[in-house]
C-alpha cells in the first residue's frame, strides 16, 4: 500500500511540475509578443464555398518573382503549377528557363546546369543554409511555401506581419543592430526590413499598389502555395455531404416503409 502511494505521489508532482513549466512557457510566448491581436481579414478562400481570388494570385505571384525571391524560397511549389492560377504553358515554360538547375550525370558522369522546366521545383535564391546565412547579416531567410500552416493565425498573421512595421520602437525598448520593429512578430525584432511599401511593385493589371493591397495579394498566393488543391477538395467534400444527404434520406424513407408494413 505504501509503495503505491509513493508512486501516485511522484506521479502527481511529475505531472504538477509539468503544469508549471506549461504554464511558464505560455507566459512567456505571451510575453514575447505571441498575444498581439490579429486583425482579421475577409479572405476568398474562408469557408465551404471558398476559392482563390485568381486576380489576387497573379498579383501575388508578381510580388513573390520581384521582391519576395531575392531572400525566400518555395521549395515545394513547381513552375507548372503556375498554371492552376491562370498562367499559360508557354509563360510556364518562359519563367522557368530563367533559372537554372544542376542536373545529371551526363555520359561523362559529372554534374552540369540546365534551364529550368516546368517540371522542375522553383530554384532557390541560395544554395544552402550557409550561404543564405551569409547574404542576410547571419539571419536565415524561411522558405515560404507552407508558411501560411506553419504559423498561428496563418493568412492573417502574415498579413499584420507585412503590414505592422513602425519606424521606431516604443519608448523603452532598444532594437538590437540591423533589427526592425514588428508589432505582430514575436519579440518584435525582426531581422527583415519591410519589405513592402504603397508603389513597391506596379501591377500589371493596374490595381492600385498600395500596402494592403500587397500584403493581400502577396498572402493570397502563400495560401495556395500551402494547399494548392483546397479548391478541389472543397468541392469533393461538397459532393460527399450531399451524396450523404440523399442517401440518409432514403434510409429513412426505407426504413418508414419496412417499418409501416411490420405495424
């Protein structure tokens, strides 16, 4: 008897402990910047009936190519799949032979570059980790491509991220060297400078260039590049809950008669 209470004993101081390191940790979550509000946006991708805005994308797409590039990588997005946004194969194909990749062996067994392909994942703006590193003062430039589910509040964190930078910090609190001040980003240091402004990039289509309207746009095209079949999933899950509509209703309208017969 003895033996077991000792044993429930640790066991609850175990899980006590546990409890307060839990709780100091979200503390200090809260602390560092984690409890900021986030406004939130009306998306056309929310909801059952959701889909991409493919004015946004387009948008997004040429916010990515001409200023989100030069740091971040999309890793796990091909050239082709531009195409399920609204581009055509031979701008598919364009955008893709800017860029080169290593391919082989050939005959001779070495390694050579080629023009990208469509086929081919988008070419990152560095080689590795080291080099990123290097080019961007010891920060690490995160690839993009699931940044939307890899962060709380996903579209809308990203969008207060582009949007809340101040010039200065608060009163009190000193930026350490080449960090920026972001209401959103825990800690509120950042390593990245804003990187979007009103006019930063000129649309082709002619929407105003504003900051919202980037950070929008430029957070639209993340989204897909998260789930870029959540349209087709949507409307398959569409078709499944009304297939299970009917046929619980003729379940029921089975079971009516089965049972009006038996009375």
């Amino acid at each position: 008897m003895m033996s077991i209470c000792m044993k429930l004993s640790r066991t609850l101081g175990t899980a006590f402990t546990g409890l307060l390191l839990a709780a100091a940790i979200s503390t200090t979550a809260q602390a560092s910047g984690d409890s900021v509000k986030l406004e939130k946006q009306d998306w056309s991708f929310n909801g059952i009936f959701g889909t991409y805005d493919r004015g946004a994308l387009k948008r997004g797409y040429q916010i990515y190519s001409e200023v989100c590039v030069s740091c971040h990588s999309l890793n796990y997005v091909a050239y082709r799949n531009l195409m399920d946004i609204g581009f055509e194969e031979d701008n598919v194909k364009e955008i893709a032979a800017e860029f080169e990749v290593e391919d082989g062996p050939n005959d001779e067994g070495e390694m050579y570059l080629r023009p990208a392909r469509p086929s081919d994942r988008f070419v990152a703006p560095y080689a590795n980790e080291k080099a990123s590193r290097a080019a961007n003062n010891g920060a690490f430039p995160p690839d993009l491509s699931l940044m939307v589910k890899a962060r709380k509040g996903g579209p809308d964190y990203l969008y207060g991220l582009l949007t809340r930078y101040q010039e200065e910090a608060p009163d009190g609190m000193e930026l350490a060297d080449g960090m920026s001040y972001n209401e959103v980003f825990p800690g509120h240091q950042i390593a990245m400078a804003q990187p979007l402004d009103d006019d930063a990039v000129e649309y082709e289509d002619g929407t105003p260039a504003t900051l919202v309207q980037h950070a929008k746009d430029v957070t639209t095209v993340l989204a897909w590049a998260a789930s870029p079949e959540m349209e087709q999933r949507k409307r398959l899950g569409i078709k499944v809950m009304l297939f299970l509509f009917v046929w619980t209703g003729m379940l029921i309208a089975l079971k009516k008669k089965i049972w009006a017969k038996l009375h």
